[in-house]
C-alpha cells in the first residue's frame, strides 16, 4: 500500500493523478449543526472507524475534536492505537468485540475503552486486567441487544449482565449502550421497540443495583430523528462526513459533503462512428465523438459496475463516462467539451461550479448505500486535507479524559 505521509518523495506527486481531498471546514460545520441538534447534556461522539469512513482517520479525530466532539468511536483495536499515536488523548470507545488476553493488554496499554457483550469476555477482561498492576479500573461498556442480532448481550439478561460486570475487580462500568438497526428507516416501528426495551433493561439494571454512568443508543440517522433518543451521548459517523442517512431526515439541518474525488486528463482523442472504447466494445460510437482518458479506475475504488451508468464533472459541466471502467483509467465523451487538455482536473465526487455529485447518487446507482461508496476508495489516492479551519481549543485537550 502506498503511504503518501510517510514517504516525503511522494508529496510533489500528490496532485499528479487523482485523490481526494477532505474539507476540513466542512467538517467542523458539520460537527457544529450536529451539536446544535442535540439534547441538553448530551455530547457528540465522532464515529472515526474504518480510517474516518475512508476520509483519514487522524486528520478527522484531530478535527472533529477542535470542534467541539468529546469522544472518537472505533471499530478495533489498531485503529484506537494509530490516533493515540498521532498524539489524541480523547476518550475512544472500541466498538467492536474483544476476546482476548493480548486484546486487553493493547486497550489498557494505549488507554481504550472497550465494549462488553458476553460474560465470558467480562471474566477475561477482569482475570488479563488483574494481571497488568493497573492504577486504576478499567473503563468498560455494556452492550445490549435490543433488535439488531448483532453484538451485545440480550436485553433481557441486562440484570445480570451488569451485575457480573460490576461484581469483577479491576472493572469499572462506563456506560451501557444499544445500537438501533432501522433509525434511518421511515417507518419507526421497530425504532421505538428497540428504544423501549433499551428503557426496559436499564430499569432492570438500576433495580439490580447497577448504575451505569452514561447511556448511548444513537447513531446519525436516530441523533436527527428524535432528540429522546440522545441520552448522555450520541454516536454519529455518515452525518459527520456530510451526508444524510436518509432523504425524510435531511430537513432542518445543512450538512456538507467532506469528501472530493479528483483526477487529471491523461489523453484527449477524435474517434469516428463505430469505434469501440475499453475492454470488451461495452460502448460503440453512435457518432463521431472527442474520448478523453482519466487516471483513475476500480483499483482506486471506481465501482466497475458504474461504467457507462455515471457522470463526471468537467468545467462545471457533466459529462458521461463511456466504455468499462478499468483498473487504473476510465474514459469520458467530451465532445461538449472545447479544447479539453491533457492535465485538466476532473471531479468524480463534489461540486464543480454550481452542480455536483454525490456518494448518494453512486449508491444510488448501483443499489447499495453511501456508507460503501465512502469506505471503497483505495489508499492509492492520497487523502490532501483542504481548508484547514482556525481550532476553537487544542484536541490535545478533550472535554472528556479517559477513565483508565
């Protein structure tokens, strides 16, 4: 995999055929409308798992946290170490599982916070952290399975679940949480059954004597459905980068898209009536028309499935991509194009003058959704952060500090 940040060769070549740039003052917009949203006491955890949703999982936490987002979520382990290594000192919640002895070592080690599903994995916890002569215990989270069948412990065991938690030396129960599986879903049927026995089990926890300090059950989509969903912390990764998890939640909030895909016109050519472009004549000239080459294809993360099917921007302008998009270059119909150069920029995602494309409408397109399109463009493009807005604080110095 190419590093374009650690190899100082590569940075004069950066812009040379395609990236992606990141707008970090989109993004700080971003975090913004999202906490103009939120409940009174509630605080904004900013989702940085799978490298930030593709975005760069560093410049994102770095930047989420300026503006104003008190904890970073991730999905495992090394991605919590690669942010404590870039310097982040904020609260970062792993979510998801951890089973074993040399998974507790790194989270106590680089101070994570792990989530807790299964009694098994809380007796694990507690005898690996028993071992390590910590300070102090280590901050863990319950999670429970209200709906989504995936992670978590069911919510009607959360009575005992949190008891044994509780009962283990060397833990400290930090929250308990939930995950929703159709927030985003018009029908809020299953929503408000999921929030309900959320309800439910943590009634039973408190009965049990179990208080777990904060409570989550939020992702973006529930964060703009309805504020009694926010609890003490909302969790939110596609709203962050600046898209809508769903058309019906778009109102009442302005969200901006963070990430830009880019790349440069390799060859401008003529080709008669009948010509075939890319590998197998998918596309046959109806007409004489002007092809032009760009340097980007399915290795960088083009969906192949988008040939002949996608547009691209150039000079303000949509033009249709023609022909099988290959693995380093696709092809475009320029011909109302004038005097097109070898070099010009094409933008596959953003705005260009006044239109734009999105994630939404590649996802669209091909039948899956934006959080795929977001993740599937390859560390081949380099990630190039523009916009860099003025920190309101230091990230160094969070709202929240880690309880390990």
């Amino acid at each position: 995999m190419l590093s374009w940040e650690h190899t100082p060769s590569l940075i004069p070549m950066q812009r040379e055929r395609a990236w992606v740039e990141i707008d970090l003052a989109a993004l700080a917009h971003n975090v913004r409308q999202l906490q103009g949203r939120l409940a009174v006491g509630a605080e904004l955890m900013a989702v940085v798992k799978a490298d930030a949703y593709g975005h760069g999982a560093v410049a994102i936490a770095h930047s989420a946290l300026q503006a104003g987002a008190a904890w970073l979520g991730v999905a495992t382990i090394p991605e919590g170490i690669e942010l404590r290594e870039a310097g982040i000192q904020a609260p970062i919640l792993v979510l998801g599982a951890t089973n074993t002895a040399e998974q507790v070592q790194a989270i106590a080690r680089w101070r994570l916070q792990p989530t807790l599903c299964t009694p098994r994995q809380a007796l694990i916890f507690s005898e690996t952290a028993g071992k390590l002569n910590l300070r102090r215990p280590l901050p863990v989270h319950l999670k429970l399975d209200t709906g989504m069948s995936r992670l978590g412990a069911p919510w009607t065991e959360a009575a005992s679940f949190g008891q044994l938690v509780q009962g283990l030396p060397q833990l400290q129960i930090a929250s308990a949480y939930s995950h929703l599986a159709t927030a985003d879903e018009p029908d809020e049927t299953v929503m408000r059954l999921q929030h309900q026995r959320f309800q439910t089990a943590i009634a039973q926890l408190r009965q049990a004597g179990v208080n777990p300090p904060k409570l989550h059950l939020a992702n973006s989509a529930a964060t703009l459905a309805d504020p009694a969903l926010h609890y003490d912390r909302v969790r939110v990764g596609l709203g962050l980068y600046g898209l809508y998890p769903a058309p019906h939640l778009a109102s009442g909030i302005d969200l901006r898209p963070v990430m830009q895909v880019k790349a440069r016109v390799t060859q401008v050519k003529a080709i008669a009536a009948g010509t075939g472009v890319s590998y197998g004549y998918r596309f046959v000239a109806e007409r004489d028309m002007t092809i032009a080459t760009v340097a980007i294809g399915y290795a960088d993360g083009v969906p192949r499935h988008l040939s002949n099917r996608m547009t691209v921007l150039v000079r303000g302008q949509r033009v249709p991509q023609v022909g099988a998009i290959t693995m380093d270059q696709l092809m475009l119909d320029v011909s109302t194009i004038p005097n097109l150069q070898e070099g010009e920029v094409v933008t596959l995602l953003g705005q260009d003058g006044q239109a734009r494309i999105s994630a939404d409408d590649w996802a669209e397109t091909l039948g899956t959704i934006s959080w795929e399109i977001l993740c599937s463009f390859k560390h081949r493009l380099p990630r190039l952060t523009i916009n860099q807005p003025q920190p309101a604080r230091s990230a160094q110095r969070p709202t929240a500090r880690p309880s390990s």
